[in-house]
C-alpha cells in the first residue's frame, strides 16, 4: 500500500534442491514486539525446517515482518516501535485494518512463490503481537491458508474490527459461513497478563 521495505527471511533445508518435482509446505511466522530480527524466530524457524518427523519432505519458512524493521529497532527504540505498531494495528473508522492485511498478503505472496512451496498449503504461527496478523488472517480467510495458530497473542482492539459488534456476535453473513475457513487454535495461558480476558473472548469469538 505504501513504499515501506518489509525484511523478511527465508529458511529451507540447506539439501533442497530446486526443481524438485515435490511440493512442500510453507509456514510463516508472524514476530513479537521485539521485531522479525529476533534471534527466538531464527531458531524457532531453524527448528522447524530441520524437523524430519514433523516435516519428513521439508517446509519453507518465512519470518515476516510487519512493521518494517530490516536493523533491529524494534527492542531498542520503544517509541518508534508503538507509533508503527498503532499505524498498523488500529483499526480505521469502518473497523478495517488494511495496511495489516496489506503486509500480511505480501508474506503470503512471498512464501507461495519460493521454490518447492505448494502455495496451496500454507500455515502461519503468531507469538505476541504476531496474535494480530494470525486473528487477521482469519478475517481475510485466503484459501491458500489452512492453520493458523497463536501463542500468548495479544489483541488489544479487537473489538472494534469491523466483523464484532458490541456484544462480541460475529456479523459475518451467512454465505461467508458456508466458505471453508482455516483452522484456528489459540494457545493462551490462563493467567497470561498481557492478554485480557475480554480481548481474547472477542478474538475467538
């Protein structure tokens, strides 16, 4: 939508070979507060492509970045951080937030065109922050996504999305039901304190 520069990076088994014939799933990761430079993604992505017994063929991973940070500012300037992070993750006066989804269609994009990638096999994981692009996703219900999952994902807002009403009853149609959407499993603890119990009710309303 704008000319930000996302930095991403890509992680395959060094042995892939491109022009294999085998179509292999992609994951993306959706970052924390800390920003995609987070050494945590980079050994969370190490791990899952090295994973035989959970990937037997491989998988492609992309940690994406969804507030533009290619130095590492995120942890060390707080103030930058929360000025993007409110630009992204507000939503606007119809309750929709299209830079998010915007940036969240690039990662997907990105992963369904890299080498060996069956595009229509596709997976995310948010942790933190990384809880809004995942609850987004869900929204948007791109067909190409099969799982989404979030690990102590924050969502903050959410109430104001343009699909809750005040109540927490989703408006989605019921033409819109009927479409097949991704599986969604949101992995919160019980006494998380920087996830309300409200936002969360609403988020997986």
């Amino acid at each position: 939508k704008n000319d930000t520069s996302l930095h991403g990076c890509i992680y395959r088994r060094s042995h892939f070979i491109e022009g294999n014939a085998s179509s292999i799933p992609g994951l993306i990761l959706f970052h924390t507060g800390a920003g995609p430079q987070d050494m945590f993604l980079r050994w969370k992505a190490d791990s899952l492509v090295n994973d035989k017994e959970l990937f037997p063929n491989g998988c492609v991973v992309l940690i994406a970045d969804i507030i533009g940070d290619g130095e590492g500012w995120a942890w060390t300037d707080r103030l930058r951080y929360e000025t993007v992070r409110k630009s992204i993750l507000v939503p606007d006066e119809k309750g929709e937030r299209n830079e998010l989804k915007c940036r969240i269609q690039a990662a997907i994009d990105t992963l369904s065109a890299q080498p060996g990638v069956d595009a229509k096999q596709i997976a995310a994981l948010g942790f933190c922050m990384g809880g809004h692009p995942i609850i987004e996703l869900a929204r948007m219900n791109v067909p190409s996504v099969k799982v989404l999952v979030t690990y102590h994902g924050v969502f903050d807002g959410v109430d104001r999305l343009s699909h809750v009403s005040s109540n927490g009853a989703s408006s989605t149609s019921d033409d819109e039901l009927t479409t097949t959407k991704p599986s969604v499993l949101v992995c919160t603890g019980e006494d998380d304190p920087f996830v309300g119990k409200q936002d969360l009710a609403v988020a997986t309303s």
